[in-house]
C-alpha cells in the first residue's frame, strides 16, 4: 500500500528584495536551480514581506505626522506615535484596545495586531517599517500570471503572514492573499469512512498550506518563498475575501 | 544551493479503532510497510478521533440524560438535549451561545464549538458520538512511550483535531495534545536576516504541524495518522496548556 506524501520545499538565496524587482522571475530561477523547476500544480507560498518590498510599501517613520488620537492611542499602548499613525491609516477599525495591544480590522478586513506592520527584516534603517501589500489577492495573481508568462506552468500562488490568533498564544502563518486555488475545501455531501455525511466539513486549505509553508521558512533563515508539491488542492479563481467573516456573521467581534 | 525540504507523509490503512486497540504498535507497523520504519526526530501526528476511540471516549445518545439547562440551550440552538448535555459536561463555560452555535471551553482549556464533539466517523449507530480524549497530553505520551518500547526510536507525537477559528471561516487542525517537542519555536532574542531583534518571534509549530498534517488526512480518505520527516523542532517535554491563553490574558474571551 502506498503512503500519501506532500513536500514543503524552501527555496534558498533568494537576494534582498528592493522595489520593482521582479518575484516570479526570481522564484523561476531558484526552482530552476534548485528544485528542477516548477511544475503543474505546484502551490508557491510568498512571504508578504517581500511582497511588500517588492512592491514598495516601505514607509520612513520620520516621514509619518501622527494625528492627535494617533498620539493618544500610542500613549495608552506604548507605541510610538508615527507607528500608530500608520496603523490606524492601514486600518477599518480598532477591534480591541487592551493591555498595550492594538489588534484592528485591516482595510482588507483582515483581524490581526498592528495592522501587520512590521519592523523586522527590512534592510538599513531601524525607523522603516513595511506594510502589507495593498491588495494581496493582485499581488498574488500577478504573480501566478508572471510564472505563467516565463514557463508556462499553472501554479498557485499564496501570499502569508505571520499573525496571533484568540485564545491560543503565539503566532501561526495565515494566507492573505490566493491566485489559482480555492480559499475553503468543500467536504459537504461527501462522506467519511463509514458512510457518514460530515459534520465538519469546510476546510479553510490556504491557511493550512501558510501554516506549512511556515515550516520551511523559518524566521531567521532566508527562505521567503515554499513550493508546496504533491497537495491536490481545489482550483480555481477565489479571493481571500471569502475566508473572511463579515463582522455581523462573526461570533467574536 | 540545497533546498530545504519537509515531508508530509499520510499512512494508509490504518484499520477501524475500538476500545484497547494498540495505536502505537499499529502505526509502527504501518511505517514499517510503507516508508521503512519512523526515524528518530519524525513527528507524529495523529487524528484525536482514533485516539478517543482507542480510549473508549464514545457515548451513546441515548444514554444520556439532559439536565432541564440543557434542554434550554437545545431548544435555543437548535441541537439535540442529549447532545448538549453532553457537550456541557465536557466543558468548563459557555464562552459564546448565538446564532445557533454553541462554543465552550473545555474541561482541557480549549475554545471550540460542541466540545469537540463529533459525530463524524464512528462507526456503526447515527445515535454515537466521540468526545474528546480526556487528557490529550498523557494520550501523547503514552503513543510517544510505546514507539520508544516497540522501535527504539525517539519521535514526536502530535494529536490534533479540527476545530474553528474567530474572524475566518472554515475549519483547520490544531494541536490539542504533544510529547517530545515545545509547543512554541522561540525567536526571541535571535535576528532576522537583516541583523534586526526580531518582532513576531514565537511560533505555535505544534499548530502549524498540525495544520500541515491535515493536508495529508483528508476528511474522506482514511488516513489519521500523517508522519512529518525533515522538521528540526524544538524537542522537549511541554503541555498544550502552555499554548492556551488563561481567560484573564485572553482579549477575546
């Protein structure tokens, strides 16, 4: 009898990412070198933060002029002023305000601290934090398309970040953005191993890859980009959106 | 440059489990068919529905007698008394009761709907149903033990079940039970590539790990055990109650 296996495969010495460059184009050439190129159905999982690079969502604090209730809310939570400037301008709404955390609603309506800005690994000077990629869902896309162009291969693109979840401490990888791949599997009418209909029955696939991919990627090794091979994953056009609760629908906000 | 890969293997074959029946011996033996053996440092991860069964954690509906609260929340969720009590009786606080979900902490500490109580996957009468494993952490350890007595060979054991989340939709695996490896990768104190203290610096793995494992299982197909190989953990003895939040920590309970 044969075992199923999946590999989580990270791609090493891809360089430090500045704005314009071109992330499929790197991605082919290390999967050319390393891995002997990608294949049909391989699911590549992106780092936002090298998106964001790539991208150019790079800010200067220096350069950010806080508003008053910037000043306040950094106050009560310990941050710097331009730090929650920039949150708030990346922000719906603050979900909760407590014991020095500011966890908001992200434009793209993403629940998480900070608006996941971040300082870490971003080159030169300590006062620049990236953003997150404007739309994740594009970033993705363009780069499924770029892969497309330069091989002619269909893959999945997952653009992850690392985010704190309720309940449970520490940090998981989370999908933010998808291209080619459907965000939920679909269990609903099938049945399991003794003919029952399944009550549990909606997999939330893209978030279980980025929490996968994360394996592969560390934090401190230099491995921004995973190819997943070997998952049969659902098809498909979908947006990141449809993995987010509507606040009315959501139970804990 | 070499790649760093991780595997994510499903075991096949793995039998319907009854009460006493041997995981560990029956996962050796599956290892051994079909990937030569476990090796020191894999991670075992291991579906807590074959566990509960393994330890008898089945109940039949109609053995239970509702309590009148229970027939309260029944009626106002839509559930069966029964079932409800039952879910109660596994649980420490209703955290949430809307919109006809129901989601407790558990006697264990976790925050999920119905006490992880499932009817999925029993076998037999509709009217059965698993619960949790009583303590998820010893259910570990015991596995973990056995390996060691029957191989010789010091692994990891994971059990993981599949619960939801707040702010996103759709379900993903969670470790709920470990032995042999942290329940957090701590980054504090090392630096990013950039020579940056890094931020976002502790990782729930045995999440990830469970998450990852899952793209293995499958719901349909029957593969509750998957093997993770090539993942450098953080090894050591450590309780999933060091991965849940205490109420008062907690910003959304």
């Amino acid at each position: 009898m044969n075992y199923k296996k999946i590999e989580i495969i990270g791609l090493k010495g891809i360089p430090d990412i500045k704005a314009g460059d071109d992330l499929a184009k790197m991605i082919c050439e290390k999967a050319d070198e390393q891995i002997g190129g990608l294949r049909e159905g391989d699911i590549i999982v992106v780092a936002s933060k090298i998106v964001a690079k790539a991208e150019g969502r790079i800010v200067r604090l220096s350069d950010v002029q806080p508003s008053p209730f910037a000043r306040r809310v950094a106050e009560l939570t310990g941050k710097t002023p331009e730090l929650v400037e920039l949150i708030l301008r990346e922000s719906n709404k603050i979900v909760k305000m407590k014991n020095r955390h500011l966890i908001v609603e992200t434009k793209h309506g993403f629940v998480c601290a900070n608006a996941g800005i971040d300082k870490s690994n971003v080159a030169g000077d300590e006062e620049v934090v990236s953003l997150l990629p404007e739309d994740p869902d594009q970033s993705a896309r363009r780069i499924k398309e770029d892969i497309m162009k330069i091989k002619n291969v269909d893959v999945a693109v997952i653009i992850s970040d690392t985010f704190g979840r309720a309940w449970r401490r520490g940090h998981v990888n989370f999908a933010i953005g998808v291209a080619g791949i459907k965000v939920i599997k679909d269990y609903r009418g099938s049945q399991d191993m003794y003919g029952y209909m399944l009550r549990v029955t909606q997999i939330a696939v893209v978030d279980e890859l980025a929490a996968a991919a994360e394996l592969a990627m560390g934090k401190s090794d230099r491995i921004p980009v995973v190819v997943i091979r070997g998952y049969d994953y659902p098809r498909g056009d979908d947006s990141i959106k449809n993995l987010l609760y509507p606040e009315e629908k959501d139970l804990f906000r």
